[in-house]
C-alpha cells in the first residue's frame, strides 16, 4: 500500500478513457489499499476539465455528466483532501515563483509537498505525486518528491 497525491491532470483519468486511466483506475480501486490524496481545487479543475471535454466535443454530453457525477460522489469520501490555507498559499506562491508554475500547479505542489511532510512527521511511508504535467512533475522531482506521471502507462 502506498499514498498517492493526484492533481487534476492525473486524476481525470479516472474518469475518462485516455492514455493512463488504467494505471490511475488501478490505483483507485479499493482492493489495491492505496492512501488517495488531493487538494480542494482539484474538485474545481477536474469538473472544467470534464464540462471543457463536453464542450468542446472530445466526450459526449451524457458521459461528461455521469463522470462529473461520479468525481462528486467520489470527492468526499474516497480522496483525503488538502484544503488552501494561509499557509499553503504562501508556499504556493513561493513556489511559483521559484518554478514558474501556474497558479493552480503551484498549489497542487504546495499541497503535496505539505501532506509529504505531514506523513513523514507521523513516520509514515513518503507520498507520490501523480501528475501528467510536465512543469510540475520537473518541480515536484527539485523539491524531492516522488513523482509518477500516469501517461507512461498507456
């Protein structure tokens, strides 16, 4: 068993079919044990994500509905969630800054880096940031974390 950190880039392939939803898919399954980690705006991002997707075409309507309907049900109780403090704000900019992320990258490192630490404080096994973006996976990967980037699982 592991712990896991899914941005929005990562965990949208849970909840439509592209290169990595296996890989991610399996990571979520219950029976696989895994610790599931993500900040509050990812609910944000994976929800304009899916409607974008709806939008513009690349999944149909009806689908995009019943897997935004799915990450809703899902995003309070499967997924242990790191809420934007003061704090994590700070670091985020920090971050941003240091790294030239986008604003919600910056946060969703921020908020990894931040559940790392606390885990470690508690003696427990060190998290993984699963992320498909390039930018935050080079910066997360600086600031040693372990990264693991769901589309080198096709």
């Amino acid at each position: 068993m592991a712990a896991y950190f899914f941005d929005s880039s990562a965990l949208v392939k849970r909840y439509v079919v592209e290169s990595g939803t296996q890989w991610v898919r399996g990571l979520c399954n219950p029976a696989a044990g895994h610790t599931l980690y993500i900040a509050r705006i990812t609910g944000v991002e994976v929800v304009a994500a899916l409607a974008r997707r709806a939008r513009t075409g690349s999944v149909a309507q009806s689908a995009a509905q019943r897997a935004m309907a799915a990450f809703r049900s899902d995003f309070g109780g499967v997924y242990l969630v790191s809420e934007l403090t003061p704090t994590l704000c700070e670091q985020a900019m920090n971050l941003a800054q240091a790294y030239g992320l986008r604003g919600s990258d910056a946060v969703q490192l921020a908020a990894s880096l931040d559940v790392n630490a606390a885990r470690r404080g508690y003696g427990l096994p060190l998290l993984i940031l699963a992320s498909a973006d390039t930018d935050l996976n080079q910066a997360a990967t600086a600031e040693r974390l372990a990264v693991e980037n769901p589309n080198d699982y096709p």
